[in-house]
C-alpha cells in the first residue's frame, strides 16, 4: 500500500514538471514556467498542482479568448517560485508566485490599449495592468485571475 502511494506521488511531481502539460487548447505549462532567472540562478521553477489549476483556470477564462481574438501570445512571465519571485525584485504578494498572472508582449500601444479594452468588455478578471518601463521602451500586459472574488480592476503603471 505504501510503495503504491509513493509511485503515484512520484508520477504526480514528473508530470507537474513536464512542461509539455497542455493547460488550455494553446497554452503549456512551459510557457508559464520559463525564466531566464531560473536558468540563470539554476533555480527550481516548478508550481505545485494547486497553482496549475491557477494556471489553468487564467488560461481558459482569459488567455484562450483573448488569443482567439488577437492570435498568438507570448508569455513573458508566468509563474514564479519563491525564490524567481525574489531575484526579479516581484512584490511579496504578487500574483505571479500564486499562478493567478501572466505578462503578455505587446507590440504596440495600440494594440495593448485594443486587448485591455476587450478584456474589460468580454472577460471575468482580478488585475489588468498596461505596463511599461520609459527608458526600455518595453510594454506588457499584466492579467491575474481568481476562482473567486475578481476585482476587475485596472490601471496603467509606468516605471
Ligand atoms: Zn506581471
């Protein structure tokens, strides 16, 4: 009985880490999970089944519609563990060590300001956030989402 619980502890943990684990019709986990800090610091970058479902869940209620409607995304940040969360200067609370966030490429103001009006209009969401940092000219989209309790709030920052 024992050994029996075990391999299946064992094959819940691989399957978790497998970065081919399809979330959504369009989305892996390995796109939420790919950190260039990971690499770097070689840290474990891996969410539990808890924050897949997260994961899953912003995928479904969030990502899908809004890639059926402007085609592919890229994902520039997913999850984060504790320590990734840490090395990229993330707040404590952030969304994105829960696998409630995800930051979406932009390749233009226009078109983020067109996908932040279509996921106000359409979409069930927590945060929606236009950001941007003046001096990189960089631009992303920052979406969270909640099984319950979802804010609908919205802001842009600019660091
Ligand atoms: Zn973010």
């Amino acid at each position: 009985m024992e050994n029996t619980k075990k391999v299946a502890a064992n094959a819940a943990t691989a399957f978790i880490a497998n970065g081919d684990l399809r979330l959504s019709d369009h989305f892996k986990l390995r796109e939420f999970t790919l950190s260039g800090a990971a690499i770097r610091y070689n840290l474990d970058n891996t969410p539990t089944t808890v924050e897949v479902e997260r994961l899953r869940a912003l995928c479904v209620n969030v990502l899908e519609p809004l890639r059926h409607r402007f085609g592919v995304l890229r994902i520039t940040s997913g999850y984060r563990s504790e320590r990734v969360n840490k090395i990229v200067g993330g707040a404590v609370r952030s969304q994105h060590r829960l696998g409630e966030a995800a930051d979406i490429h932009v390749s233009s103001l226009e078109v983020a300001q067109k996908m932040c009006h279509f996921v106000k209009e359409h979409l069930d969401f927590d945060q929606l956030i236009l950001e941007s940092v003046a001096k990189t000219g960089a631009r992303w989209i920052h979406v969270s989402y909640k099984a319950t309790g979802n804010r609908r709030e919205f802001f842009t920052l600019k660091r």
